[in-house]
C-alpha cells in the first residue's frame, strides 16, 4: 500500500515520494528489487526540484563507484542548500580522508562546529564528539568538548551519545558512571545494535 501510495504521489510530482522511491530502489526497500537505474531517475527528479536530500543520496551513490567528480557536484549544491545529511558527508569524508578527498582533520572539525553550534541533531552531537577525541593530530584533541557535546545528546535523550559516554568512562575506569550511561543508552534507544553495545 504505502509504495502504490508513494508512486501516485511521485506521478503527480512529489517530491519528497521520489525522494522515497530513489531510497527504496537504492537499497531494495518496499520489496522492489535494487536498481540502480530507477534509483537514479527518481533521485534526479527529486533533485530538479531542489529536494536537497537526494543530492546527499546521489553524492553517496557515485562515490561508492568512484565517480568523485559527479559525487561532489552533487555533494557541494546540497550542503550550500543547507542539508544536514550532505553536510555530515562533506565532514566524514575530509575527517577520514574517503570519496576523492585528502584527509584534513582540522578542516573537518571547522566545519563540524560550525554545524553542531546550529543544529543539535543525534548525528551531529555525537560525531562533534567523536571528531574531537578521536583525532589523529593530537593537538586537535578536545576531550572536555567532547565531553560537553555527549552530555548535550545524552540531555536529550540520544542513544548513541550515552554509549560512547559509558565507553569513555570505561577507558577513565569509572565504572558507575559507565553503568548508568550504558543502561541510559539502551533506554533511549532500545534497537539491538544499541542493546548489544550496552550490554557489552
């Protein structure tokens, strides 16, 4: 029902429908099979009409087939259009140095403040956070930011931020304060990949 729906929707334009169409033939969602050239034409289409969204989902699609070019065209109008998913990618890749890019740490974290000082998603606080103490240039290396950034996910009710508070407090040996941001982890968020970090 909800793909007859969504192709209706697309048919008279939608959007955000091609938008979910592009996703489900990207990974074989709604029991249509993968395919790459539906995948495509939807996702073009969404993005014809500025769906900043799919520019992220196309950037992705041509970087893991290493046509970087076309992935950072993409990749560069939707995170100017000030899409949040896009903006994590263009950080991901100069932080790791992936998708055609040199690894530039302190690029990478520029930007990451710049983002997270807006947009207080669970995404953002909790890479803000990763960025910051897992840096390889050590000079770069915040841990009480970092700190601060969890603590902000973990108000908030985020998951993943409580898992890599108690996975810090286990590195520091304080062990209660592990415990309670590992059950608070699996609390906010009881999916079994939580879970199975928790329980560990």
């Amino acid at each position: 029902k909800a793909l007859e729906l969504f192709q209706q929707a697309a048919s008279k334009g939608s959007a955000s429908a091609c938008v979910a169409l592009a996703t489900a033939y990207r990974y074989g969602m709604f029991k249509l099979p993968k395919d790459d050239k539906m995948f495509l034409k939807y996702a073009q289409l969404a993005w014809n009409q500025k769906e900043y969204y799919a520019g992220g989902l196309m950037a992705d699609y041509y970087f893991q087939n290493n046509e970087y070019k076309k992935g950072w065209k993409y990749l560069n109008e939707a995170v100017k259009w000030g899409d949040v998913p896009s903006k994590m990618l263009s950080v991901q890749s100069y932080f790791y140095g992936v998708n055609g890019v040199k690894e530039d740490e302190q690029k990478a974290i520029r930007m990451m403040t710049e983002i997270v000082s807006s947009i207080q998603y669970e995404q953002t606080l909790q890479y803000a956070g990763v960025f910051l103490m897992q840096a390889r240039d050590t000079a770069l290396v915040d841990t009480a930011k970092a700190l601060e950034y969890w603590l902000m996910g973990a108000e908030r009710k985020y998951g993943s931020c409580c898992l890599y508070l108690a996975e810090h407090y286990i590195i520091v040996q304080d062990y209660e304060k592990a415990y309670e941001y590992a059950m608070l982890a699996q609390q906010y968020d009881d999916s079994d990949e939580t879970g199975g970090h928790a329980c560990r």
